[in-house]
C-alpha cells in the first residue's frame, strides 16, 4: 500500500516514514503544497497523510484539490493545530480522520490501516476471496486452510489487484504501486512479471484456480 506524506517538519517526516515502511507501506513525501498538487495529479495514493500548516499555502487546499479531480484517496488530516474549526472544515472537505499532534506512531498506523480497509475493503479486517483469505492485521494469507507463505512485495500485490479486482491494472501502476517513486528509475519491469510469476506459483500450489490474468499490452487483472 502506497502512502503520501505531505509535512514540511523533517524528522517527522523521517519518523512516519521509517515507521511505516517496517510497517510495510511505500511511503512517498511532498514538503509543500506545490509538490503534493504535483504527486497527486500524477500518482495514486491508498492513504494521504496531510499537515494543514505548510510552508507555501494551506493543506487544506490540497483537499479541495483532492475533491475537484474526484480523488478516492483517504485522508488524515495531521497537524499542530487543534481547532475545531479546521477538523470541521477538513472533514468537510473529505478527509477521513483528524490526528493532531504530537502523536503515537502505532495510533498513526492503526488509523492508516482503518481508513484503508475502508476505502478498499469495506472496513473488513478479513479479505475473502473465494478460497483465497487474507488477514489484514496478521498481514497474513491462506488458501483454503493451508498458509501461504509470501514476500512482503508478493504480499501487497496481492492486496493490490485484490482491491482492484475484474479491472485491469497496468504495468506502471503496478511499479509505482509497490516502489513509489523509484518507479521512474526503472528500465524494465522485469520485477513485476518476476512477482506476478511467484505470486501465481504460491496460490496455484496452495490448490487455487490462477485468476491472475495478463492483458497482453495493458497489464493484468484478477478475474472472479
């Protein structure tokens, strides 16, 4: 799952990321209002961590931006500021949820992974898909009653064609959903077809049917 942090206080920014990351999320920055219009116009995102206060403007511009686009992002709004007005106003806007500051790195994580099972899997802590399940807490997946042993990359292009089901997801979005940014450096997607193979391996073995499908030109899509 692929996240957008947008704070200007640096070791905030170090700190969410570094935590989240072990946590298992891409995590991209922008450290300005003019760098998150950029990424988000651009890219998607599973979750949008928001600061009000930046240093060219008010956040609270981005989710109006967020809102005229007709972006499906979620949103917690986080920030120093602890008025009612500006949370009113946020959730106004379409943000999700409001954490103000100074926070709890883990409080932070468990309303991530909220406002992402929300927007994807209908708040469920527990993905099934015919005899395929995955526990989203546990980060953990199972064919019928037998584990599966994935990679954390294996693991989260699961969750991603998953939320994407009976559409076709490409190439690119593939590659920026699993490396973010690093997504422009590559040459290939040698990795993805690398992981796309691996992952249809462990289901098969496992006794699932292969729902993974390649779309030749366009990308792959997990067929019901």
């Amino acid at each position: 799952m692929k996240i957008l942090i947008i704070e200007d206080e640096k070791e905030l920014v170090k700190s969410i990321g570094q935590f989240l990351r072990q946590e298992g999320y891409v995590c991209e920055v922008a450290m300005n209002v003019e760098e998150a219009i950029q990424k988000i116009l651009l890219y998607e995102y599973d979750c949008i961590l928001l600061d009000i206060s930046l240093p060219d403007g008010n956040g609270l511009y981005i989710l109006e931006k967020l809102k005229e686009k007709n972006k499906n992002e979620g949103v917690i709004i986080i920030t120093a500021k602890n008025s009612l007005d500006d949370r009113v106003k946020g959730l106004n806007l379409g943000a999700d949820d409001y954490l103000a500051k100074p926070f709890y790195l883990p409080e932070l994580s468990a309303r991530v992974s909220a406002v992402i099972r929300r927007k994807h899997f209908d708040g469920q802590m527990k993905i099934v898909f015919n005899e395929i399940s995955v526990d989203l807490s546990g980060k953990s997946v199972k064919v019928k009653d037998q584990a599966v042993e994935l990679t954390r990359k294996e693991y989260e292009l699961l969750l991603f064609l998953l939320s994407n089901k009976n559409r076709v997801t490409s190439k690119n979005a593939i590659a920026e959903h699993l490396s973010g940014d690093d997504a422009e450096l590559l040459d290939t997607f040698d990795f993805i077809y690398a992981h796309i193979k691996n992952l249809k391996r462990k289901l098969q073995d496992a006794g699932s049917p292969d729902y993974i499908k390649t779309v030749y030109g366009l990308g792959y899509k997990l067929t019901i």
